[in-house]
C-alpha cells in the first residue's frame, strides 16, 4: 500500500500545486465538518464546562498521529502542530456547541443527573 507522500504529484506549476490542494480540501472539508459533528456529540453527552478540556485525551491524540504521520512519510512534527491547533478550535467549538444546547434548554449536568459517558 502506497504512503500518502507517495501520492503526491509532481507539479510543474503553482496551478497544478493548486489542483492537488483544492482536490485534497475537496476530501478534507467533509471530514472536518463530520469531525464537529462528534464534538457537538460530545458536548451534550459531557454536558459540563469543566469536561470539555482533557488533557489525557489530547496526549492520546498526539500518540496516535505522530507515528502515523511518519509511517504516511510525513513530517509528524507538523502533523502535531496542525492537530495541537486543530483541538484547540475544536475545543472552543465544543464550548460554543455547549453554550447553544443549554440556550435551546439542555439542562446543566448537576441539574439533569447523570449522563452516560
């Protein structure tokens, strides 16, 4: 099976540099909006501010995508970063995510009893 570097094309012009980028976001974006998706999930199954950040899950993440990085033959010192910065916007989504339930009626975990998790 082909590394994802191995997919790259060789590009003669910043348009087909271009071409590639757009045909990866083209991939990407879905992705990314499924992604919020869970953290909105996450959001209401945590219900508690103080949830939202987890360490622990984060360094998870991190273990999890710097081998493969480097096994895709990528560069898993900047895969760490794009998902160090990727979490943190997802973070503030899942906050944001939170806020809108509890406007729309969500009731704050103390007072709703538990929720699964």
């Amino acid at each position: 099976m082909a590394r994802a570097i191995d997919k790259v094309k060789n590009c003669e012009t910043m348009t087909d540099v271009r071409a590639g980028v757009n045909a990866l976001d083209d991939i990407l974006v879905p992705l990314l909006v499924e992604r919020g998706g869970y953290m909105t999930q996450a959001a209401k199954v945590k219900n508690d501010e103080n949830l939202v950040f987890d360490q622990d899950r984060i360094d998870a993440i991190i273990e999890r995508v710097r081998p493969q990085a480097e096994r895709e033959g990528g560069n898993a010192d900047l895969i760490e970063r794009i998902y160090r910065a990727m979490i943190a916007c997802y973070i503030d989504y899942e906050h944001e995510e939170l806020a809108r339930m509890r406007a729309e009626g969500l009731k704050p975990r103390n007072e709703s009893g538990s929720n699964a998790s």
